[in-house]
C-alpha cells in the first residue's frame, strides 16, 4: 500500500467498527517528590478515532509530553486504561507492550533524532528492522519511501549533512515507512523556521488525508489549526 | 549482527580517542593474562608436550624416612621393574648434554641437550617417531653399536629436514653412532622446562657417558623412574603394589638402596621445573588477573561515560521499537568491535612477553625449553575472558541506560548522567585505586627482596671480572683421566697466557648458579652422627689457584696446592666454615682426617677453611638460609669431562673470548665454548625467580598506576563537564577559582582516598601470602606500604588537578545559557 493513499478512517483492521482506535479512561501519573506526590497527569479521559488529526496543546508543564509518552506506550508507570484498538495497553506486560507499540506507533520528535552514525537510507530502515521485515523487503520500502518523500537524492547522506527541515522530513518518513496506525508528534516544527514548518505541517495534513492517525503536541496555533480537533491541557488536567 | 558490527565500528571510529584508548588498555590486559597463562600451561599445567594422557603416568621412587628419595640407581630400577603389575612397563631417563658433530668431526661439538633412556621410554610416554624406529631390545645389547633418535628440531635445523637420515651415522661424544629415528615436532622429552633434542639407550651410556661404573653401582642415583599405569589401575593400587615390592626388595637386596624402606608412586609431574615455577606464575597470573579487572574497570568507566552520550541514541532506538534484546545486540556489537583489534593486540604483545621470558630465565647446562606456544586453547582464553569481562562491565550499566526514561528523550532535553551511574563509576575509581595500590606493594616487595638478595656476601670478591666458560671434553669422546688432566693444565696454561689474564684456574661446580653439583657423604673420626644423621656435603673439584681466581678467603689453614697429594689418605681438601663449625668443633680444623664416600677409613686430610660461598639455587632459603657443609678438593685427583674454567681478568673479561676461542682450539680441536659469561651475570641466575617477579610486577604495577590515574582523570574530567552549570552558578555567586577547583578536587580525591584504605587492606592480605618469597622485607612492610600509598595519592593528585582545573574556566554566563 502507498504511504500517500487514502484509506478509509472508519474502516479499522480489527475492533468494532466505529469504535474508537484510542480510549482513555482516567489516566493519571505521578511522582513522589519531597514527601508528597506531584501529578503530572490528572484523570485524562478522551478518545481518538481512527484518521484523526488531533492537537494537545497547553502550557509549560502541563502534561502534554507526558500524556504523548503514554499515548505511544513508552510510559508504562500510570494509572486508568488506555486500550488501542480494543486491546488493554494498561494490562500488557513489558514485552507484549513493546512489540504492540511496535507495530501500531510511530514517532516523530521535536529533534529529529536521526542516528548520526546512520545514512538517510540506513535510517529509514531501522524501523523495518526491529520488525523483523526481510532484508529484501526492507530496501524495497525504503526505496518506496526515499521516493515518495523526494529525497532519493539524499539517501547515501549522513543527518549531518542535511539541514533541520530535511532531517525531519527523514524523521517524518522513518515513522510512517513502517506504515503505524498511529503517528505521534512532539512538536516537530519546534526546531524549524516557518517556511519548513509549513511543509512539515502540509505533509502531515497529506498523510492524515491518506488516513493516518496523526496525534500532534504543539505550543504553535497554527499548526493546531491542521488539526481537527484540539485537547487542552493545563496542570495536568484536561480543559472542558 | 554483521550490520551492527558494521555501524558499531562506523560509531567507534567517530569517536578515536575513546576507542585507542580502550584498544589498548584491553590488548595490554589480555596481553598480560595470555602471556602468564602461555608460560603456565607449557610448563607447569601442560609440561610435557605430545605424551599420551600424561595422567596416567607415575613418578616411581624408593622411600627413606617417610620421604621419596627421587632417583635411583640403574640396578635398583632393573631390579623394581621386574616386580609390579599395576604399572604398565617401567621407564627410566637421565638428562645429559651431548657433544653433536658431524660423522667427520672437523666441526665444534654442538651441545645438545638429551637423554640415556631405556628400550621402553618413548613406547611408555605414547609417543612415536615421525620417521625410523625407537629403541628396541637389540638395541641394548653389548654388542650394538651406538644408536640414537633425534629431536624434530635438531633434525630440521643441523639435518636439512632430509628424509634419508636415517642409518646415518654422527659423531655424538665422539663416538660413531646412528641415527635410528626423529621424534615428532614438539616433543621435548619426559622432563619439563629442558630442550631434549637426543636420545641414546641407557646401554650405550658406558660408552658415550661421563661416569665409567655408574650404569652398574648402586651408590649412584642418576635415573628418574616412571612407568604408565595399568588400564583400569588407580595410582592407590599401584601405590600399595609398590609399597609391598619395594618392602621385599630392600629386606632381600639391602645394599639396594641404603637406607630405603619401601617404594612409592606419586603423580608424575614432569621434572622440578613446574614445582620450582607453578608458585611464581601462580603468582604472576594472579596479578594479571588483578590488571585484568584494572582494564576492564577502566574500560567499564569509559563505557559509562559513553553510554551517556548514547542514552539519547538508545531511548530512540527503543521509541523506534528495538526490544531490550535488540538493544542488547547494538551495544554487545560495539563491545566485540572493541573486544577483536585488543585481542589481536593482546596476542601481538604476548609474543612479546614470551620473548622476554626466555631472556629473564638464565640458562645453564642442558638448554631449557621456555618457548610457550601460543596455541588456540591459550587464546581462546584470553578472548573468552575478555569478551566475558567487557559484556558484563559494559553492558550492564548500558542497558541500564536503555531503560532510562523516555520522556526526556521526547521532551528532547539533556540526559542527565544519573545518580546511579556516577554511583557505579566511583565505585569503579575506587576499586582501581584499591588494586593498583595491592599490585605495586607486591611489586615493591619484590622489587626490595631482590636488591635485598643482590646484596648478599656471596663469598667471592668481585665477580664482574671473572669470566667463566664451560666445556665438557665428553662431547669429543674424550674419556682417559690422563688426557683429561693433561688437556685442562693445558688450558690453564695457555688461557692463562692471554694478555688481560690476571689467572687462571678450573673448577667442577660454579656457586650460585641454577644447580647445585655433586654431595659426598662423609664421616670425621671423633664426631657422632645423630640416630637420622647422614652427614654429607658439597664437593667442588678445583685446581691449585682457584681460590686466589674467586678471591675466595681462605680463613685458617692454606688453599690447595699443586704439590698436594691428590688421592690416598693424604689427600688434601679445604672446608668451608660451616664444615668446621659442625663437625670439627673445638678444635683445631687444620690436619683434620676426613673419610669422604663410604666407610669410615680416612681418606682425607683438611689444609685450609674458606669462607662460605653461596652454593646453588633451590628456593630462597638456599640462598638467605644457612651455608650448607662444602669441602674444595684438588681437579687432578679426580679429572672430570665437564668444568668450567675460570679467568680472572684486568679488564673486560668478555673481551677475553675471542682468544679463549682460539686456545680452545690449539688445545683441544672441536671442543665447544659453552654460554661464556662473567660470574657477575652467572650470580644473577641464582635468583632470577625474584628478578622475574620483581621486573614483571614492577612492570604491571607501572601500567596498572597509569589505568587508575586514567580512570581518575575521566571520573573528575566527566564531573566538570556534568555540572558545568553547577560550576557557572557557583562562580556567579561568587565563589573564586580555587574554591570552584577544590570543590571536584576534593570529591575526586575523597574516591582515591577510599581505594587507598581499601588497597592497603588488600596488599596486607597479599602480603601475607608472599612472605615466604621475600628476604629483607617483611609481606606487611609498613615502609613499603606507606610509601607506595603517598606515591598513589601524589598521582591521584596529578590526575585530578588537571581536569578539575578546567573548571576554573567556566564562563557562567555560557554555563547557565547551555541549559
């Protein structure tokens, strides 16, 4: 399947039809400082369906980074239920969670994170390669996704030789090439200027018209308004 | 794995200075171990190279007073052999040096180092030649002609490796003999440490031997005796069988072994070489062992403080879906990208090592075998143990930087290094210092033992001016005690004709060199034994002026002279001091008679009594314990093949080869010079064990202080750089530079401080266990142990104050911005 093709948002692989592809139930975490705790997330209950765009937005501290951690199943130290496509993530142990988020979720952070010692190509394939896709296959999608994302020109080329726009655009590329049900975002036009932010935002805006979950964390109303729907956060709580 | 391989070394390679400095810390580590555990398995764990199931073998010996007496004389082996069952076929062997020339004899006789063995040596051993034939039952009779096999070695090297050897005759001792077969490569004969590279029947030893009698007296005990046991046969059984054999033996055969009361088995251990050398290597490799688990600490710290630039890396990778194994897999890479070129290096500095081995230990006599294969068993150690010590310091604090906490890395903020990282590199620091500090104490000790030892009356005066050259006139089948007489007052009087010779003279035995030489019983009229006193004593046959040579001082009486009678009952001796004091005291030693061997008839008469001379080396008590009983008597009353002549020169007594070369040769053509050298570097042999210890723990403690001050360095360089804002706040507040510096000076040193309580702990405990291979310092010297520490602490110091010192540099302005 194209990365770029739309697919139908209400059509889900498994899950009733309809139902939800996120629910969370009262998720809350926190942290033992001094002699008391301090939450950082507060009661969070929402839904997200499938080929949403959605924004967290909030102020300094508020969560949403935290929020964004348990979304992608890389915080497994909160309270409540969280279920992805029906399946219970609160429940899951360690490795079974792992694999899940391995399968469904893909990144794309505020800092690219590209690995430096890894060309563009070698990078888009790492993704494939911790999913066990076969090595012949994997260059097949890589090539598919330099392609599509107009930078074949740059495969062989370290994250150091590229500027801020294009690694995340490599960043970009590396979370769908492994095609997730859910891309997550923290603020991936944090480190850009304009001209690259609306590209970056403009390219998300292409995916999630093609049917990919997008889940954004931004401080910038603009990018919010790519968004279909918007969840403020302040304090940990959410905003009515 | 091969791409994480591949991406690993694309990583270390960005990183050079970490990646050298952990190459070669670890090729220094297995260096060390490989070369210890290469000298440990040829000589102590697997001594005799290419004999079948050497376990089976057993050592075979009378017993007198509860103790086994090692050798035994050629009758008393014939006469056991013939009764047991339990051991498959007695063997026995005498290591001699041969005296190789060509079947011409218009070359020097070569030394060759080798062994009389009976028929069934090699058959016994398990091993088998690699052309011709051993020895067999025709071989041994009276009317055979001499017949040898050679060493693997002597054949390639002075044969041209030439297939067609075989029947071919050469000269050994002198005498025709032939050449029967070549023992496969690598095998060196039943005793360890010795390079055999010839072999001749114990049958033909009246006829190329040095002691005409001897295959036939029992007053010699000349053979080392062994046999293989019996399949299905415990060295229990065998004890018992020979415990009953050697009972009945001696009630029937009482001039047998004198003083014998039964026989025993024993494992065979291959010879008084891994006795001699097993503490010391044990030693050695428990040290290696200690800078072993320096290096991988050291490495261990470096990993951590590059895990925490990896964090970042690793919290990706795992947002990326990599599983814990998986990130397991990219660090296990990057620790075999380090761990293959450091065991190369290893490997490339043990060939080294084993280089330095064989000019550490002296030689003397038969040549010794110190050539330590590296073999695959050897290496596959050392990698196997770094491969293991890198994985669990490496990957250990790695991973858990894998499970670090994700947020950060989305939030995209700077990892921390984490409190309980720093908590396990100090511990690390510390546990560095805490070695390092144990291993130089044990090098100190050795290194005080050793000067210690150097400073020892040896009872001769100057020995740098002596030059001592050996020869054995057995080697050109010289054997006629007149000839033998004649021919060494020849080279007396024409070595002593040399310009640059002060004198001249000869002697059978050389004091403190790696063997002792030759006891005499004896017994002095008017002295009792006690009921388990067996008097004897060390004989030395000189001529006339070898005392004014050795600068030996004779304290009563006079030395020996020419005019003196050599044999009868006149026959003139001098005695040591402790001689005299034992046996001859209170009165006057001067015309004392002396009945020297068996009997009680007095053969000998005492002329003089000279200063103790150090002896020979077995152990260190031979050398620091009381002198043994010794007696000089005159070289033409009792001419032997072998000696050593002695010169004293005015200059430079090396310089005097050339010309000792040439008088050799007008003397006695084909008569080799065996190993000249002075007596000055022949004392030094007599202690080379603690000049092993002393330079190789000297050597690794020098390495091991280096290791340690790195792992301070980058302990106390790695703080600064955590907490550079620390340091800006700090600044902006109005701390001066000093009080900044102090401040991770004294966090760095409160660490050293701490492995130096726990070093000194360790190297008390240590020392304890080296006490009995020193001499002049105690094992828990305090001088030693103090000094040592403050010379730790200065280079904690050092270490420290360098890195900390850039701390005082912090601009806080960019300090607190960075944040």
């Amino acid at each position: 399947m194209s990365l770029l093709t739309k697919r139908s948002p209400d059509v889900l692989r498994d899950g009733e039809p309809g139902a939800p592809l996120i629910s969370l139930r009262d998720i809350e975490k926190a942290h033992k400082a001094g002699g008391g705790v301090t939450y950082v997330l507060r009661r969070i209950t929402l839904d997200i369906a499938a080929g949403e765009f959605v924004t967290i937005m909030g102020p300094s501290g508020a969560g949403k980074s935290t929020l964004l951690s348990i979304l992608g199943m890389l915080d497994p130290a909160f309270t409540g239920e969280y279920f992805f496509r029906g399946a219970p993530v609160h429940a899951m142990d360690a490795r079974r969670r792992q694999a899940f988020a391995r399968e469904q979720i893909g990144f794309v952070f505020q800092q690219y994170h590209l690995l430096d010692d890894l060309t563009v190509a070698e990078n888009l394939s790492v993704p494939l390669d911790y999913r066990g896709v076969p090595r012949g296959e994997r260059a097949a999608r890589v090539a598919d996704a330099l392609d599509r994302f107009n930078i074949v020109g740059k495969k062989d080329l370290y994250p150091s030789q590229l500027s801020g726009g294009q690694q995340q655009l490599v960043g970009i590329a590396r979370a769908v090439v492994a095609e997730p049900s859910l891309i997550l975002a923290d603020e991936p036009t944090g480190n850009l200027h304009s001209a690259q932010a609306r590209e970056i935002m403009e390219l998300f805006a292409r995916l999630n018209a093609a049917g990919t979950t997008i889940v954004q964390v931004t401080h910038s109303e603009e990018n919010a308004a790519y968004g279909r729907r918007t969840i403020r956060l302040r304090d940990g709580w959410m905003e009515a | 794995m091969l791409s994480d391989l591949r991406y690993a070394i694309r990583s270390l390679r960005r990183s050079p200075g970490f990646t050298i400095v952990a190459i070669l810390t670890l090729g220094l580590g297995i260096g060390a171990n490989t070369t210890v555990f290469s000298w440990m398995e040829g000589l102590v764990l697997q001594p005799l190279p290419l004999v079948r199931d050497p376990s089976r073998l057993v050592s075979v010996s009378f017993v007198s007073h509860g103790e086994p007496n090692g050798m035994m004389s050629y009758p008393a082996f014939s006469a056991l052999a013939e009764r047991t069952r339990t051991v498959d076929g007695f063997a026995a062997f005498a290591v001699r040096l041969f005296g190789v020339q060509d079947r011409n004899a218009v070359d020097v006789a070569a030394p060759v180092g080798g062994a009389y063995t009976s028929v069934n040596y090699f058959r016994t051993l398990g091993v088998g030649p690699v052309l011709g034939r051993t020895f067999e039952p025709a071989d041994t009779l009276a009317s055979a002609e001499p017949v040898v096999v050679l060493g693997h070695a002597l054949w390639r090297q002075r044969f041209g490796q030439d297939a067609g050897v075989i029947g071919r005759t050469v000269r050994v001792n002198g005498l025709s003999a032939t050449i029967i077969g070549v023992a496969p490569p690598g095998f060196l004969g039943a005793e360890a440490g010795y390079d055999l590279q010839l072999w001749a029947p114990l049958a033909s030893y009246d006829r190329l031997g040095e002691r005409d009698g001897e295959l036939r007296t029992v007053f010699s005990r000349w053979l080392t005796v062994f046999g293989r046991l019996h399949a299905g046969a415990s060295l229990q059984q065998a004890g018992a069988e020979l415990d009953a054999a050697g009972r009945q033996l001696v009630r029937e055969r009482p001039d047998l072994e004198l003083g014998a009361t039964s026989a025993a088995a024993l494992p065979f251990s291959g010879g008084d070489a891994p006795r001699i050398l097993r503490p010391l290597f044990t030693a050695l490799l428990g040290v290696t062992a200690v800078l072993l688990l320096i290096v991988c600490a050291n490495v261990a710290n470096l990993m951590l403080a590059r895990s925490a630039s990896r964090r970042r890396e690793l919290g990706v990778r795992a947002a990326l879906g990599a599983s814990r194994g998986r990130l397991a897999r990219h660090l296990l890479a990057e620790c075999i990208a380090l761990a293959i070129p450091g065991a190369l290096l290893g490997v490339a500095f043990a060939s080294w090592g084993r280089d330095a081995l064989h000019a550490l230990v002296p030689q003397s006599g038969t040549p010794l075998a110190v050539d330590t294969p590296l073999d695959l068993q050897v290496l596959g150690f050392a990698m196997a143990l770094t491969v293991v010590a890198i994985i669990s310091v490496g990957l250990a604090p790695a991973l858990r930087a894998s499970r670090s906490d994700f947020g950060v890395v989305l939030k995209g903020g700077t990892p921390g290094s984490g409190v309980s990282r720093s908590r396990l590199r100090s511990a690390l620091v510390v546990a560095q210092v805490a070695l390092s500090l144990t291993a130089v104490v044990s090098a100190a000790l050795f290194v005080r033992t050793l000067r210690a030892l150097e400073l020892i009356d040896p009872g001769f005066r100057d020995p740098s001016h002596v030059l001592l050259v050996s020869t054995d006139l057995g080697f050109t089948g010289v054997r006629d005690t007149a000839v033998i007489r004649t021919t060494v007052e020849r080279l007396i009087e024409r070595t002593g004709a040399i310009p640059g010779v002060a004198s001249a003279g000869v002697a059978t035995h050389v004091p403190m060199g790696l063997f002792g030489g030759n006891n005499v019983s004896f017994s002095v009229p008017g002295y009792v034994a006690g009921r388990d006193e067996h008097p004897s004593a060390w004989v030395n046959y000189v001529s006339p002026n070898y005392f004014d040579v050795m600068r030996i001082p004779v304290v009563r009486g006079r030395t020996l002279s020419a005019t003196d009678p050599a044999a009868g009952a006149q026959r003139a001796i001098v005695i040591n001091e402790t001689f005299a004091d034992r046996y001859l005291a209170g009165r006057d030693p001067i015309g004392a008679p002396i009945a020297l061997g068996i009997g009680d008839t007095p053969n000998a008469i005492v002329v003089g009594v000279a200063r103790n001379v150090v002896r020979g080396f077995d152990g260190i008590r031979t050398l620091t314990g009381p002198a043994t009983p010794a007696y000089y008597a005159s070289f033409a009353g009792a001419p032997a093949k072998a000696f050593t002549l002695h010169l004293r020169a005015t200059g430079d007594p090396l310089a005097l080869v050339p010309a000792v070369r040439r008088a050799f040769a007008d003397v006695a053509p084909g008569l080799p010079l065996l190993r000249p050298e002075t007596l000055a570097e022949h004392a030094t042999g007599a202690f080379f064990l603690q000049r092993i210890g002393a330079m190789v723990l000297g050597a690794l403690g020098g390495v091991v202080v280096l290791l340690a001050a790195l792992g301070l360095y980058g302990v106390t360089a790695h703080a600064v750089t955590e907490r550079t804002r620390e340091a800006g706040v700090r600044v902006a507040l109005g701390a001066t530079s000093r009080q900044v510096m102090q401040t991770f000076l004294a966090e760095s040193l409160r660490l050293a401080g701490f492995g130096l309580v726990i070093g000194a702990l360790g190297a008390l405990a240590v020392g304890g266990l080296l006490a009995s291979q020193l001499y002049g310092v105690g094992g828990r010297d305090p001088l030693t142990l103090v000094g040592t520490a403050l010379l730790l602490a200065l280079v904690a110091a050092v270490a420290t104050y360098l890195p900390a010192r850039r701390a005082t540099r912090v601009d806080p302005v960019i300090a607190l911005r960075s944040e």
